[in-house]
C-alpha cells in the first residue's frame, strides 16, 4: 500500500529527498509522510520515527532499497528518504 501512495505522491506533491531536509521539515511542521527505503540505515530510521511520532506523521517502510526508490521517483542518485 505504500509504494502506491509513494507513486501517487510523486505525480501529485513536490518531494524531499534525504533525510536531514526531511527531519528540518518536520520540525517545521510542512511534511505529511515519510517513506523510507529498505536499507536505510538504523540510526537515520530511529530518529526520523522519533520526529515523526512526535509531530504525528505516517512513516512508511518500503520493501525497495535505495536503489530501487531511485528508479521509482526517476533520480540518478541513491534514495533512502522521501517526504512530502
């Protein structure tokens, strides 16, 4: 169910890649989700759910690793976090 909505938010929002834009975000209050990739790593996770619990914002953990997000939002560099 993830993937889809990921998929429905790269035709429909402005995305943030990268996971220390992402937590700026979310303090400042302008994020919705958060999707993460399968490899992240588990200190960038923790903190993100962290930041997430606390401004009650749905993380999605994807079965795709950064490769793969990448091709699936069309980038040419590794991605691990996405938000919108």
């Amino acid at each position: 169910m993830s993937l889809i909505s990921l998929k429905k938010a790269l035709k429909e929002q402005k995305l943030t890649y990268g996971a220390n834009v992402t937590i700026k975000n979310i303090k400042r209050g302008v994020v919705k989700e958060v999707f993460l990739a399968s490899n992240t790593p588990k200190k960038i996770k923790d903190d993100l759910k962290y930041y997430s619990k606390i401004a009650d914002i749905t993380v999605s953990e994807l079965k795709q690793n950064g490769e793969e997000l990448a091709i699936i939002c069309k980038k040419n560099f590794l991605v691990s976090v996405v938000s919108y």
